[in-house]
C-alpha cells in the first residue's frame, strides 16, 4: 500500500498530503525533540554522597566519589542551593584545598586560587594572567533524604586538564641513608 506521498495524480504532480502522513510527519518531528533530552537524562548516573544536614550554609564539604571518580567540593550557598565543582586544579590538575580563614580554595602545587563556585581568582603563583579556567561544575540536587551527584557529570569534570597527568603536590625529599660505618682497619700480626 502506498502513502499518499507515494501516490502521484495523473498528471505526475505528487498528490496532496493525506492525514495519516500529516500525523506520521508531526508524531516524528515529536520524537525527534523529546529523545534527545531523554537520552540525556539516562546518561546521568546520580549517586548518594551525604544526607542534606551534612552540607552547611558555606562550609565546602570534601566529598570523595565512588567507582575511583575523584573528588568534589559541594557548599550549600543558600537554604535550598547546593553547588559542586570538582577538586582539581585547572593549571595542572592538583587537588585543591579549602582556606576557611579566607573562604577559598587553594592549589597546594603552584598556589592557584578559587572562589566557592569555583571561579579563578588568580592563576599560579599569584599572577594574574594567564587568567586560570574557573574549576568546573558538577550537577548535584537534594531531595529530603540524601544529596546526589551527576558521576558521569563528575568523572568527566575531573579529568586533567589539556590531556596532561594529575600533579601531585611536592613531596617532601627522600630521606638520605646513613652512610656505612668504615671498615675495621686491618691489624698487622703481633
């Protein structure tokens, strides 16, 4: 059976448009924008990180993901407002640490700086230029119950920057063994 599309008159002009391909057209036109944000939301893997009274008004909590995805800072900036970023450091990739005496995160490597929601104030060793790439967010929502992260959101925000290999903080030198105790000194025969 053909469609009315299909179908052509007489005079070999298509012929007009049937209802039933009229709706086909509009149910696929539908779909074509309601799968892609359904095929969005499946790619999200939302995991429990803490219960919501855990999170206190600006205190950044250090939160550790599972399945080795790194880490987060999660600070609850209002009543109902939670933000993520993730840990590292965009110079290099360094875990960054939170001042609570200056309210602001620290790179331990080249002493880079971060606002709360993860916007550079400075770039390493307190130059201003060039001006560092803010620490990249995560989505994160609460429900009464528990708070939750986007992993595959979080696993892909925590990648090294430009490609390069995470820079550990400079580790203390190696300890230098002692030297070995001099032989005896041979003894001539009495």
């Amino acid at each position: 059976m053909q469609s009315d599309l299909e179908r052509e008159s007489e005079s070999g002009a298509p012929a007009p448009m049937g209802r039933r391909d009229l709706l086909m057209m509009a149910m696929g036109a539908g779909l074509s924008l309601v799968l892609p944000a359904a095929a969005l939301a499946a790619d999200a893997t939302w995991v429990a990180v803490g219960k919501p009274e855990q999170f206190v008004l600006n205190q950044p909590q250090q939160v550790v993901l599972p399945k080795d995805a790194g880490t987060l800072w999660i600070t609850r900036t209002e009543k109902t407002k939670l933000i993520a970023v993730s840990a590292k450091c965009t110079h290099r990739g360094c875990t960054v640490g939170w001042d609570a005496t200056n309210k602001q995160f620290l790179c331990p490597c080249h002493g880079a700086v971060f606002q709360t929601d993860g916007t550079n104030v400075h770039g390493p060793k307190r130059k201003p230029e060039p001006k560092l790439a803010s620490l990249p967010p995560v989505p994160v929502k609460e429900d009464k119950k528990q708070v939750l992260v986007d992993l595959t959101a979080a696993a892909a925000a925590i990648k090294p920057p430009s490609g390069e290999q995470p820079t550990a903080p400079p580790a203390a030198p190696p300890a230098v063994p002692p030297a070995p105790a001099p032989a005896p000194a041979p003894q001539a025969p009495a």
